[in-house]
C-alpha cells in the first residue's frame, strides 16, 4: 500500500519561502507523477504542480514564477518549494500520486500538513 | 483556466440519492473521458471515489456512480447515508496540460 507523508515548517514569514517534503513508501517513486494540491482554509483544491520521476515538470500558471519542484529518486521523496509567500498562501498542502497514460487520477493522498504565513 | 462549477449544496435524506454536477468546456470535461471524483470529509484528505468518469476504485460503495453528458459530469451517490456527508469534488484532465478541480459540493444529510 502506497503512503505519503508531508513534511515541513508550520509556520512561514511573509515574503520568505515555504519548502515542503512528501515521502514516499510502499511503492516506488518512478513512472508517476507526484503533485502538490493545496487547500486554504474554508475553501476548494487547487493543484500546485506535478514533478515526473525524470524531473520533469508542469506547474499551475498561476504560480510558475514562484514555485519549485524537484525530486530525490534515491530517498522516495519529493519536494515543494514556494517562494515570496503572503497570507493568501496560508492553506493545507496535500502530496498526491498522479498516474501514468490513462491514469489521469490521483489515487495517493497525503494527510495533509497546515502551512500558516504569518509574522 | 477557471475552476469547474459545481453546486455550492446539495442535501438529501438518507435512503435517497442525489446528483452532483461537474460543468466544463470542450478542452476538459467534454474532451475527455478522464473525470475523476473526490470524497473529503472535514480535516481529512480528499479520497478518490471515481475516475475515468464512471470506474470504482476497489473498496468504493456501489452506491457511488458517475457519468457524463458534453461537458457536464455527474455523481450520484444512491442510499444515501450519514457517513457520505462531505465535501465532493471533481476533477479532470485537461487539452491545455493544466489541471482543474471543481468548485466542490457540501453534501448534507438531513
């Protein structure tokens, strides 16, 4: 059974960056894309980016200037980094497994881990 | 790219069913046969209840079931119960390689 687990500071300044880390165990990190999706509080899902196990990546374009994923294929994790963050990215970022082909799903979930902007 | 529409709410009394829709265009829900649906209960992370529009994932109730119509999707959960109070979302691939969820239903049990 495939588990992923985030990592990462609760609390981050404003204008500093927010770098987060997903693990993976249960299952091998390639041939899959793995994604960041967050939630503010209150509010609906939105996908961050996805980093393939090559590294390549494909970012919301919404957030492409600020955002960084990369990927350690020797230790099953991957990684988010948000730079400039302000209050509106306050919220709960989930890891996902993104599938392959016709997998267009993300069957992996993450528990989630709040991250909070704030002085 | 905007976000799908979904229903703010939508509530029903157990043993009955309701339908949520998952509204689109042409370069995502209508495009491909790739809508996926999601149960997340309140502090909980999103579970994954349907994919490829109307596949059950294995150990998902049979009272859970999706379609889909142009470029609108549907769930429909039958019998409903207390524990499928939640948080519904959809989400689907999309022609222009970003990816979009729906707005998300608050599903009530009266």
């Amino acid at each position: 059974q495939v588990q992923l687990q985030e990592s990462g500071p609760g609390l981050v300044k404003p204008s500093e960056t927010l770098s987060l880390t997903c693990s993976v165990s249960g299952g091998s990190i390639d041939n899959y894309y793995w994604s960041w999706i967050r939630q503010p509080p209150g509010k609906g899902l939105e996908w961050i980016g996805w980093i393939y196990y090559n590294g390549i990546t494909n970012y919301n374009p919404s957030l492409k200037s600020r955002v960084t994923l990369s990927i350690d294929t020797s230790r099953n994790q991957f990684s988010l980094k948000l730079s400039s963050v302000t209050a509106a990215d306050t919220a709960v970022y989930y890891c996902a497994r993104y599938g392959l082909g016709s997998q267009k799903y993300f069957d992996y979930w993450g528990q989630g881990t709040l991250a909070t902007v704030s002085s | 790219q905007s976000a799908l529409t979904q229903p703010a709410s939508v509530s029903g009394s157990p043993g009955q069913s309701i339908t949520i829709s998952c509204t689109g265009t042409r370069s995502d829900v209508g495009g491909h046969n790739y809508v996926s649906w999601y149960q997340q209960h309140p502090g909980k992370a999103p579970k994954l209840m349907i994919y490829d529009v109307s596949y059950r994932p294995s150990g998902v109730s049979d009272r859970f079931s999706g379609s889909k119509s142009d470029n609108t999707a549907s769930l429909t959960v039958s019998g409903l119960q207390a524990d499928d109070e939640a948080d519904y979302y959809c989400f689907s691939f999309s022609s222009s390689i970003t990816y979009v969820f729906g707005t998300g239903t608050k599903v009530t049990v009266l």
